[in-house]
C-alpha cells in the first residue's frame, strides 16, 4: 500500500444506497432500507420517531413505519411509547459482538495502545473504514480521560488524522473511489479539508504520520499512522489524541507522532507484518 497524490475525478460514482444498485436483482432493497434506519440513531440523537427517520433517510413516512415496527418485532428497536420515539435495541449489540471477537489484532494491540495512551495522557484508538467514515474498534484511553473516544465512535475520513491515514493506505484506485463518494454525498466536507487531506499525504510518505490541530475537537490535538498491510482484508490505521492544553510546544510532531508511529511497528511486527 502506499499513495499517490489523492484526486477527485469528475465523473461522479452512484448516489445513495437504493439508487447506486439500481439494476441489480440481487439487491434486497426492502432489508438496505431497514438498515439504513438502524443507521439514523447517534450518541448525539440516540431517540428519534418516525417523521425523524423518514428525514434522515428520504424513505416516504408509511415505509419507515412498516420498518420500525418490524425492527421493533425483531429486538434491533426498542419503541418508548410515551414519547412516541425508537431506539436501538439489544439485538444490535448481538450482530456487532462477534466481528469485534474475531478481530484478533485487537487483543495483540491493545496493551501497546494502553501504554501510550498512559504515557502521552491521551487516547489511541484503532479504526477501519465504514462508508466514508472511520469507526473505532479498539481504544484506549489514560486515567485523565472520562469521556469519549469509545469502541464504536465514528469520525469522518475527511476530518481526521485516522481517515487520512486510511487514505494514505488506500491503492491509487480505492482512493480515488472514496473522493469520488465524498464528492457528490459530502461536497462542503470535502472542499473545506482537500488541502488537509493534501497534506497529510505528503506528511505520512515524508514522516510516517500526519497531523491534526483540532479538526474533530478544537481542544484536542492528534497524529494518524496507518498499518503497511491489510488485516483480514482491511485497513487499519490509528490515531492518538492528547488535550492540546498538555501538549509541549513541538511535541506532537517530536515525540507523539514517531511514539505512534513505532507503536504501529511494534503491533506488525507482533502480527508478523514486516
């Protein structure tokens, strides 16, 4: 893996998840809608109803109630009937469960994350791509920290340092791929952060890791290193991120960047990557 200049072709790929597969018999578009209402609920918004749902997704409002009710049947909504709003069941944490156990490359890195989370005060965490974001599958954080990042947290390629270095490790054509579909689904994200992108490109090839001053959170500064190979077929990259109110003047660049970076090494080489 490695990058070549990132580009935006200007031939724009398929829209949305019904509409990119149009065409394709295969393509079970009743069981794509009803998880993309799953997809609606965030930590932000963990309760919303209908009329919400049928925003978020374009789905005409009768559909959305067919499939929340469905889901609900099936345990992957719970349905608070005084506020007349759904939220996400148990049974989602059922489907998500076993890829996290299966992902053994968690267990190997996660005592090398801890040991830098503790040393820089900060968290690092693990992430592979889901659509045009970064969701994190492993995290570590120091004792200073009571809140986020968790397993779970999902940021935009585009916006942070994990998503960049993903970017980085992509093929010339998996990334043009992916610039494609910011395009035309998140065109202000990617014009604000092209030259974010740009640079942390030419950051990753020149150091082994690219920068960020507050891009996700403005109190927060943070450095991505991604994996030299595929595990189990994905990507994986990393990040580490310290309250900018502790950082020395140059010690991001000096110490945490080539830390992380080394960490990544130590994990490869763990998993017999070389």
């Amino acid at each position: 893996m490695g990058a070549s200049e990132p580009t935006v072709s200007l031939s724009p790929p398929p829209g949305p998840f019904s509409y990119e597969h149009e065409g394709d018999r295969q393509f079970a578009t009743t069981l794509a809608r009803g998880l993309e209402v799953l997809r609606c609920f965030t930590p932000a918004e963990p309760m919303l109803g209908n009329k919400e749902i049928s925003v978020r997704t374009g789905l005409p409002k009768p559909t959305v109630s067919r499939l929340t009710y469905t889901l609900t049947k099936l345990g992957y909504l719970r349905h608070n009937m005084r506020l007349g709003r759904y939220q996400l069941g148990s049974a989602v944490l059922s489907i998500g469960y076993p890829l996290l156990a299966s992902m053994s490359i968690r267990q190997i890195a996660r005592p090398f994350m801890r040991e830098l989370a503790d040393y820089v005060n900060g968290s690092v965490n693990m992430g592979v791509r889901d659509r045009l974001n970064m969701v994190y599958v492993e995290s570590c954080r120091s004792g200073n920290l009571t809140t986020l990042p968790d397993i779970g947290t999902s940021v935009p390629i585009a916006q942070s340092v994990i998503g960049r270095a993903f970017l980085y490790a992509c093929t010339p054509p998996e990334r043009e791929a992916v610039l494609n579909q910011m395009k035309v689904k998140e065109p202000e994200m990617l014009r604000k952060y092209q030259t974010a992108i740009s640079k942390s490109q030419e950051d990753i090839r020149a150091k082994g890791y690219c920068l960020a001053s507050g891009d996700l959170r403005r109190e927060v500064h943070a450095v991505g290193v991604p994996m030299r190979r595929l595990v189990d077929g994905e990507i994986v990259t990393f990040n580490c991120g310290v309250p900018a109110f502790m950082l020395k003047k140059g010690q991001l660049e000096e110490d945490v960047g080539p830390r992380l970076m080394a960490m990544v090494r130590n994990i490869e080489a763990a998993l017999g990557i070389h």
